[in-house]
C-alpha cells in the first residue's frame, strides 16, 4: 500500500469526506406515527419533538410504540411524558399517557400479566435523588405516574434492552 494512498485516506476521513451515507425514508409505521401524533398535539407550540421506539411489549408479534414527546407544553421540572400506543386498523391509539418521565427508558425482560414491564427514569420536581421506576401491565394498562404507587422503584437489578437512550436529537412533530 503506497503511502500517499494512506495519507490520502486520513485526509479524506479527518475532513469529513468519506463515502455518504444513504439516506434511509422513513417507513409507513414510522409516517403513520408522525400523523397520529401531528393530530394529538394541539398544534399551538411548533417546537415539539419526539422520540420513539417499536417494540413488541405483549409478544403478539406486532410492535407497539414507546414516544417520548419533548417540548415546550409537555414538559416541566419533574420531565416530559411517555406515551404508550398500540396499533388501530393502520393508525394507533394510545394505551396509556405516562407523566413526569425521564430517559433512559427500557423494555424489561420482566413481564407482568404477559406484558414486558417497562423502565423509565423519575427525578426532578422534587424528586432527588432520581430513581428508575418499574411500570407494571395490570391486565389492562401500565401506571400512569411513575412516581406513585402501582409503579415502584426498581430495587434490584433487572436486564432489559434501553429503547430510549437519552433526550439527544428527537424528530420534530413539524417541519
């Protein structure tokens, strides 16, 4: 290999030009959520993003959806909510609205009622120092407010796959 080859090559990926990256369209699932969450919001804040994972929770072999919404309306000290949404014909719905939540959020290897147990991080409003926060199927929903009771401090370790790493990025809501 001649070294003007090598010395070419780090030029090429120091200044950044390496080879692009194709750029991937968002999928239908990924559209249809968009929507869904475009007629959810009231549309008075232009500024709110999202971040969302797919995720079969029930083992159905269907994905539900985990949203993280952030945003001037949605959020406060205490965090900004997590939506829980399950599929509608080719849209969704939402199966549960959870408050005052906080990344990194995981999908628990733990069931409850054949449902995975969900991991969300709870601090601020109050809250110090911060906890993550198990939140339980009870045959119908998830909890609502992790911060109370049914949800419970997660008090020994349990393995899971973080779904919703931190609050980095997100996808705006509008263009």
């Amino acid at each position: 290999m001649s070294r003007a080859w090598i010395t070419s090559s780090a030029f090429l990926i120091a200044t950044g030009f390496t080879q692009a990256q194709p750029v991937v369209p968002p999928s239908s699932v990924e559209l249809s959520l968009k929507k869904f969450l475009q007629n959810y919001d009231d549309g008075d804040d232009k500024t709110t993003r999202y971040l969302s994972a797919f995720v079969d929770l029930d083992g159905d072999g269907k994905n539900e959806a985990i949203v993280y919404l952030m945003g001037g309306p949605w959020c406060g000290s205490g965090g900004c909510p997590t939506l829980i949404l399950v599929r509608n014909g080719v849209g969704w719905k939402i199966l549960k609205y959870i408050t005052i939540t906080g990344p990194p959020i995981r999908v628990l290897s733990s069931t409850s009622h054949g449902w995975h147990d969900i991991g969300v991080w709870v601090q601020g409003g109050g809250i110090q120092p911060g906890y993550e926060a198990v939140l339980s199927f009870d045959r119908k929903t998830y909890p609502g407010n992790p911060s109370v009771s049914p949800a419970r401090r997660l008090g020994r370790k349990i393995g899971g796959e973080i779904v919703i790493p931190s609050i980095e990025g997100g996808t705006p809501l509008y263009p």
